[in-house]
C-alpha cells in the first residue's frame, strides 16, 4: 500500500493508471468497520483502491469538534492496508487549502431534514471537499455507507446534477448482533443505555412491519416509532422523520422510496440509525 | 463531425477516446473568427475536438438578453465543420438543466470588477454549466480567448481551486487590421464611431508604452488611458481598470502581471478589450 500525500502525486498515479477501474472510499479517518466494509466491496468491483483521509474543516461548525475530531494515522494505515486499500491519501490541511477558497459549491436541496437542519453549511462543506477529491482521484466508483443516509442522498445530487464521470454506491449499515448499528460513539452508552440502544433498530423495523402492512400515511408510521423509543429508551428524541428516498421531501402517502431516520440523545452519545424501504416495506439494503 | 445532443452518447463518445487527448471549446453559439482560432488551436495540441454550443440561461441576468441571444445551428456546424472541430455537443435545455438545480457553484473571487460587477451571479452561472460540461465531455485541455479576460481569470480560479484535470489555455485576442478587437457586436457601430474604436487597443498600446516607461503607479495609467478615451471617441466610458491578473486584486503599486482593461459605451454598442502585461511591460499574449 502507498500512502501519497500530494495532490500531483496523487493526480500522477491516477493518470498512469490508464485503462484501470479505481474505486474510492473517502474517509474522515479513525477508520472502523464501516469504513472497511466500504474499502472490501471497492476491491471486489475495482482494479484498485484508493481511500482518502482527510478530516475537512469546511464542514464543521464553528461550535463543533473539528479540532478535537479523533485522529489516528498509524492505526488506520494499518487498518487500511489489511482491508486492502492500494494507495491512502493522506493530503494535509494546506495541500486541500493552500489559501481561502474563492470558489464555493452549495447544496441546496435535501440539506434542511435529518441532521443536516442543525448543521448550516454542513453539506456545502462535503460537497466542495468530495467535488476536490473525485477531481483529484478520478474515481470510477465511489462507496458511501447507508448509516449517513443524507450524506449518501446528498452525495447523489452532487454527482447526478453535476454529472460526475463517478457511480455512487451505497452500501449496508454494518451492525452489532443484536441490530445496533455500529458507531465510534457507542462505547460512550452506559451498561443499560447499551441495553436501550437496541430498540433504535427495533423501532425501525417495527416501521417497516407498518409500512409491509399496508400502513401508507407517515404520520402514524413517525407516531409509533416515536412512541415505542419513548417506552423502551431513556434518550431524548432528536428527530423521527419518514421521507422520500433520496430526494429528501415530506411526503403525505408512500407510494415512493422512503427513508425512516431517527436521531436519539442518550447521556454522552447521540446516535442515529436508518432504514429504507420500497413502497411496499421491502427493504432496501444498497443502492 | 458528429452533432451530438445526449450527454450519455456524449460521455460514451468520450469513454471510447481512451488515451486520446481532447481538446474543449465551450460556447454559446454564434461562432465567429474568436471561436474558430481556439478550435484550430486546439486541433493543434490534441487527438480530437469537442466543441459544445449551449446558451445557459443560469450566466444571464433577470434583464438580460437570454432570449434575443442569437442563435444560428445550421451556420455553426458549417462554420465548426471547416475549423476542424470533431464533435459538436449541442444539449437542449432539458437535457442539461432537467429539474431545478439543488447544487450550485458560487464564486466568491474576481467577480466584483470589470464586467462583473453589474452582472451579479453571472459567474456563478458560468462556472456551474462550465463544471457539468467539464464533467461531460472530460477534457485534457480547454481554450478561452483572453479578450474575454475576466472570464479566463474565473476559469482559472475554477480549475485551480476546485482540482480539475484540466488545463486551461487562453489565446489571443483576434483583431482587425486597424487593431479593434473583433466582436459580433462591432457592426451595430456607426461610421463614425467605427473610427474612434480604434482608440480602445490604442489606448491600451499606450498604456502598455507607459509600464515599459517605468511608470508604476497604476492611478497614472488609469487617468492617461481614461483621458486618452474622452478625448479620442465619442462613446461613454463604463470603466478603465488596472488590476493584477489572474487574480484580479486591486493593487497600488505594479509589481506583477496586470491586466489593463477597458469598457465603452457607443449607441448602439458596448465595445470591451484589455491587454495583459508582465510587471516591465512585456506584453503576455497567450496563458
């Protein structure tokens, strides 16, 4: 494995790569199995692997943690080679940013649901830092895991409407056996949040039973999860939302895609989980 | 040549190119001697040429002329047809812009002077079509004229900025014998006021005698060149501008490479040109 950490090394191997099909993980680093997932699929489909890392400022808030956003390089780079990336980006803050950016993308359509409502400027961030990267790698193939279900459907914008020679590819969430979806954040739950946690996934497939059903108004759909991780789980409910998939927009009867999300504020972790179903509940696993 | 209107068959056409190198001329259309210099220079330096014709509504203000903006496709494939040009990429509306755009690309730098600063959002529009044309048609190298020289700053930026593998090339401005930049725009010139236009490039051939001179400060200039204008033409000044290039920064002192650039009203017709300098007045005739 070759880690790079120059945009024209970088630019370099992409273009001595000619005919060979690149799949490419961009990452935040402090890589985990989600990650690993999304990096063994890529070599299965690819002739070969990049995953970048790159902790982005432009899409922290000013009250957020990029600074203490957790960093590891030496385990990563082992993770990454085990998992069998062939080259890891690794470019530093003024390699992406040499000086302010002049030119900005902005993402104005399926940012103000999910999480993206309490994280203004969030997505433009993503979006410029991806638009750098494909740029950059010139990717044939690019893998999002599903657990970001916003990032997946706003990374899909990003490359239909701006037609991006790139395929997006959304993969399972990778969860505990007990359903819960994994997450750095999870060693943060107490012994009997843990317990609690499960109901997330629980709620969420009790939503898709509904929805199989022949339950077609969202309402009750959003009130029985609600009600149910209100019962089972001692976290604040930070949103339950069932919308289309991926445009992201309420809807008033499934007949469409959908995405049922739900965020829970437990003690020292906020977690998210996701499900997506076809219109008949049948569910969705990669896209 | 080949008339192509689908993106799909357009990136088809590019995936078959393989390792030839393509060349790019965006445009909108109208083609005249400014446009054709640039295919035939690009037929120089590369395996194919793609020409795109495509008036994007997104570059025009809500008083401008996207509408009356003239339109000649059958006289374009003759004219791209003798130049040389290998495939001519002419999308309809629809096909580029087939819902409301979600993402947009902002530019934050060398828009507010020149002729930027009474087209807000123009550049915005244009580097949003220029993106998904780049993304479409994947080209080695694309080719601007500088006599539209804010425009080649903003590509410029674009590329820089954002990573594309792309390299820009300006090229110069065409010119008739007398030294007026050619435009579409010159016939709705009077007699009279044909004669004076050729105070503009002379203005600027003046100017340009003066840095050679040693003068440094760029108020000197400016106010020479203005007085040159007022006295020499009838037409009404909308601004002489001294400024570094590409960057398009204001500057107190010249100790870099500036472009000296000039806009004037007459009747019927607002005439622009600029020249580009290197710090001791070397002229730059090609970026």
């Amino acid at each position: 494995m070759k880690i790079i950490r120059t945009i024209n090394e970088m630019k370099q191997i992409v273009n001595e790569a000619n005919n060979k099909t690149i799949g490419f993980v961009p990452t935040m680093g402090f890589l985990h199995e989600g990650h690993l997932s999304l990096v063994k699929e890529a070599k299965k489909e690819n002739d070969f692997v990049v995953t970048s890392i790159f902790v982005n400022p432009l899409q922290f808030g000013p009250n957020e943690d990029f600074d203490e956003y957790p960093r590891d390089e030496e385990q990563d780079a082992n993770h990454a080679k085990q998992a069998g990336v062939d080259v890891l980006f690794i470019p530093a803050m003024e390699e992406m940013y040499p000086k302010k950016m002049g030119i900005k993308i902005i993402v104005e359509e399926g940012t103000d649901v999910l999480c993206g409502r309490s994280r203004p400027g969030h997505f433009d961030g993503v979006g410029t830092v991806l638009t750098k990267l494909f740029h950059i790698v010139q990717p044939n193939n690019t893998y999002f895991g599903l657990k970001d279900a916003q990032q997946y459907a706003v990374v899909h914008h990003l490359i239909e409407q701006l037609n991006f020679p790139v395929k997006i590819n959304g993969l399972p969430t990778v969860r505990e056996q007990d359903g819960l979806a994994k997450s750095s954040r999870n060693v943060y739950l107490s012994d009997i949040e843990r317990q609690e946690a499960i109901f997330l996934y629980e709620s969420l497939q009790y939503a898709q039973k509904r929805v199989v059903d022949g339950i077609e108004n969202p309402d009750i759909i959003i009130k029985e999860v609600t009600n149910m991780l209100q019962e089972k789980t001692s976290g604040k409910i930070d949103y339950v939302e069932l919308l289309s998939y991926p445009a992201l927009q309420q809807i008033s009867t499934i007949t469409e895609p959908i995405i049922i999300a739900i965020a829970v504020q437990f003690t020292q972790a906020r977690l998210i989980d996701n499900i997506l179903l076809q219109p008949n509940g049948t569910k969705i696993d990669r896209l």
